[in-house]
C-alpha cells in the first residue's frame, strides 16, 4: 500500500471516487468528450487535483481518498494554518481495510512539519473521527421564528443590497472586524469571498444586505436564500449574519420584519454564544435545536500551548497530554507566564491537569471548561484549579465555512 498527494492525472479517479462514496451525479463522459470542468456547486472545495491525498492497494489502484485543504483561521488573537478536511471517500469494495486511518496519519505528519496548529471537519459520525483524535468543537442553536415576530422591532438606519465591488469590500471589512475576538473563524481569501459573493439575486435567490446606522457607518450584514415547502409561503434562511453592535442586529431583524407577506418562518444557525430568546416578546415563538458544527484537533501541541492567552501576572501549570493517534504529541508540558513572557516545555514533573487531545482540543480552544469536561468524567484535576479555570476560560467560537 502506498498514500500520497495524487498527481494531476490521477484527478479524476479522485473524483468518481468521491462521486460513488457520496452517491451523487456527475456525466465524466460529457466532460471528457466536451473538455469541460463542473462548476462550484458539483464539486467539492478544494484546489484541483493539489489538496488530492490518497491511499494505493499493491497493484497502485486508488482505493481512498480525502481533501486536505490549507486555511487561516483566528485563534487567540493570532492567525494560525487549520487543515480543513473534506471529501474522505472509499470505494465501497475496499472499505474496513483500514486505507482511511492510513491517510490520516499520513496528513497529521504533514500537517506537523508544516506548522498547522489544528484540523477541522464536518463528520458523518463523531464516534468514527473521535480516533483519529477529533472532538466536536463548535455548535450553534437553530432558531426558527415566525416572521410576524419581527414586527416589534421598530425599523432603525437603513438596508442596502450589495450590488457592487464596493459593497463587497465593505462585507469583508465587517466580517474581519466581527472575527477580531473569535476563535477558528476563518481568515478568508479573495478565492473563498468569491463563492459568497458568486450569486446572482435574480438567478439564484440569494441575497446580500449591509446595515448602516443613522451616521451612514456599516455595521452589520445578512446574505439569506428562500426556501419553499409544501405552503404557499417561503422560509428566509440565514447563510450569514454578521453585527458589531445590538443596533444592528435589532436592524436587520427589522428588515426581516418585511418579508411577511411572502415568507413565514426565519430560520437561522446562531452562535452558542449568542441568546435570541431575550430579543424576543413571546419566547414560545422562538423554536430552538442543538446543531453540531463539526470536529476539530490539534496538531502540534506545544504549538498551541505557545499562542494560547495567558491570565494577566504569572503562573505556572503541567498539563499532561496523551494523543493515542498521534503519540508525538503525548507527555507533559509545562506552560509557564509572567507578564509578557510566556514558555511551553515537555517536563517529567506530575500534570496538575491529566486529559487526552480530543478534551485538551475543547479547552484550548474555549469550546468547554476544565469543569465541564471534569464533571464528564473527560479530564483528571489533581491541583491548581481556580488557575486552570482562569487559563481554560469560555471563549467565543465561530466557524461559517465548509468544506
């Protein structure tokens, strides 16, 4: 057996793979025949045949196959390389032959030595990805609120469709601001802009709104589609929502207001650190559900223990690390502080905090506290609690883009 990046002729192979994995259609006839390549909405997101990762039985048959797609995303203040995972495929003859966890240590080894500080992906199950070392990392609440409940909020500044250049910079502007204090938000490129900006309101349905405030400042965004079911009135779905004050989003909410003549129901994926109950006059009208966002992990533990923010004076903790996929990451490391100064070592002295990387994942990042992940029975505390408190705090989490 053999796992590498594909090469560019091995592409479509690649491809029909994904294509049987995944069961849906695509004509590689016509495409061959008419030298034509699908557009964004066929494929999957990667960069050609280059993000192609793939396993080879003895005879050099591709057998599996994942995207290993480089992003940017925020972390404590910092910008660090996240390896974005899509596309894991197996022809369903070659399945339980262990092709796939062989990938996947291939790609932390490149990730390591490529300085990436994490790795996310949207699973078809928790369980299966939880040994390669990914846990859940992020979720949001499903709001579905009846548009007549947006009736109480009295329309402030004003709304204008993005229909120009300018206002899409003005969109990138407000996202990079809203990310500032985020953690795993995506640093996005001109490339990833493009497929939020690459539809027509007219031909697709989507569409883009920014929010002035009465001094003529944008503060605020919302990109929603329509979506019908079987009555005669549609629902607005939210893609994206973004606000840097309440005004705004009361604004927006506004806006949303209008639209009841012709749709019912907003329907919208919200940040858990975001409550939308207290918006609202009559709670029973705010349905709400759980929805995971995907897996993450990280890939060089000493990376991250170095960029993590620190509690202000200084202090020192052990926190002893088992990583059963990925041993090079096991033992444990010392994260000392004093002001400004700030240093991470593999030490032999006892752990003050003992977990795996799936947990260690969740507190670095904000997603879960030493407390939580303790009363789960996930993490062992044997000393400096109020400190590990102060060092594994809640954080504000978002991801919106997929792959």
């Amino acid at each position: 057996m053999e796992v590498r990046a594909i090469k560019p002729e091995e592409k479509t192979t690649f491809d029909k793979i994904q294509t049987i994995a995944f069961m849906f259609r695509r004509d590689f006839i016509k495409e061959e025949k008419e030298g034509i390549t699908p557009d964004s909405a066929q494929l999957l997101v990667n960069d050609g045949y280059r993000t192609g990762r793939a396993a080879f039985d003895d005879n050099g048959r591709m057998c599996s196959c994942l995207d290993l797609i480089p992003y940017e995303v925020t972390f404590d203040g910092n910008t660090v390389k996240m390896g974005g995972i899509g596309g894991v495929a197996s022809l369903p003859e070659e399945r339980d032959k262990k092709y796939i966890r062989h990938i996947f240590e291939y790609i932390m080894n490149e990730m390591y030595e490529n300085g990436y500080v994490f790795s996310y992906l949207y699973p078809f199950s928790h369980i299966y990805y939880r040994k390669f070392g990914y846990e859940l990392n992020m979720t949001a609440i499903n709001y579905s609120i009846p548009i007549s409940s947006f009736r109480q909020f009295g329309q402030t500044g004003r709304m204008s469709m993005v229909t120009d250049d300018a206002g899409r910079q003005i969109v990138k502007a407000l996202y990079e601001e809203y990310i500032n204090d985020k953690n795993l938000a995506v640093v996005r490129t001109d490339k990833l802009w493009q497929r939020r900006f690459n539809n027509d309101p007219y031909r697709d349905g989507v569409f883009l709104y920014i929010w002035y405030n009465s001094q003529n400042e944008a503060r605020g965004y919302v990109q929603y589609h329509t979506e019908k079911t079987d009555g005669i009135k549609a629902s607005i779905v939210i893609r994206e929502l973004v606000w840097l004050d309440t005004e705004a989003l009361k604004g927006i909410f506004a806006f949303m207001g209008k639209f009841g003549s012709q749709a019912d129901k907003l329907v919208w994926k919200v940040p858990s650190f975001t409550d939308l109950v207290p918006f609202f006059d009559e709670p029973y009208d705010v349905g709400q559900e759980i929805h995971m966002c995907g897996m993450n992990r990280i890939v060089n533990v000493q990376k991250a223990l170095g960029l993590m923010a620190l509690p202000e004076g200084g202090g020192e903790v052990v926190i002893g690390v088992r990583d059963d996929f990925f041993p090079v990451n096991t033992g444990n490391y010392s994260i000392s502080w004093n002001g400004q100064n700030h240093s991470v070592q593999k030490t032999d002295a006892g752990p003050d905090l003992l977990c795996d990387i799936q947990a260690l994942t969740q507190l670095v990042t904000g997603f879960l506290t030493p407390d939580d992940l303790e009363a789960a029975g996930k993490i062992t505390v044997n000393a400096k609690r109020d400190v590990l408190a102060k060092i594994f705090r809640p954080k504000r989490l978002f991801i919106n883009d997929y792959f």
